[in-house]
C-alpha cells in the first residue's frame, strides 16, 4: 500500500512539472509501466486479504490450500515477469 500511494504522489508531481501521459512517447511509457505495476500490486493485495479472510472464517484446509497455491503461483509470475522487463530495460539502456 505505500508504494501505491507513493506512486500517487510520484503522478501529481510528474503532472506538476509537466511530465503528462501525453506528453513522448517516453513519458507514456513511464505511466504505463508504473501503472499496470499498481495494478498486479493490487491485484496480489485483494488476493493476499481473500486468502486471509478465508483462513479467519475457517473455510475447509482444501479451499483455503488452493487460494494460498493460486497466490503464491500470482506472486512468483509476477516476480519473473518483472525481473524479465527490468533486466530488459537494464540491457536496453
């Protein structure tokens, strides 16, 4: 959650200076990537608080192992996929 909310406050900062979506095709990119990052951050959170509740309500071991096996297979995706486009970037650059 602090990263999302720094990242809202990252945007308001980059619009005050001028650094709009619109702006190059850089700057599109910048949002772009910082935005679908918050949205797999997301993502995995409301995932991370169902898989929470669950075990608070005491759902049956075999309902709560398959949330807790779909999450941590969303998390290591989404760990490998971004490495994959940081160390393309990295290479890029």
């Amino acid at each position: 959650m602090g990263f999302l909310a720094g990242q809202w406050l990252a945007w308001r900062e980059l619009a005050r200076r001028g650094f709009y979506l619109a702006t190059s095709a850089s700057s599109s990119f910048v949002y772009l990537l910082t935005a679908a990052h918050a949205v797999h951050l997301l993502g995995g959170i409301i995932v991370l608080l169902y898989a929470a509740a669950l075990w608070v309500v005491r759902r049956p071991i075999d309902a709560r192992r398959i949330v807790i096996d779909v999450t941590a297979l969303y998390w290591h995706f989404m760990f490998v996929l971004w490495a994959g486009i940081f160390a393309f970037l990295w290479l890029a650059g």
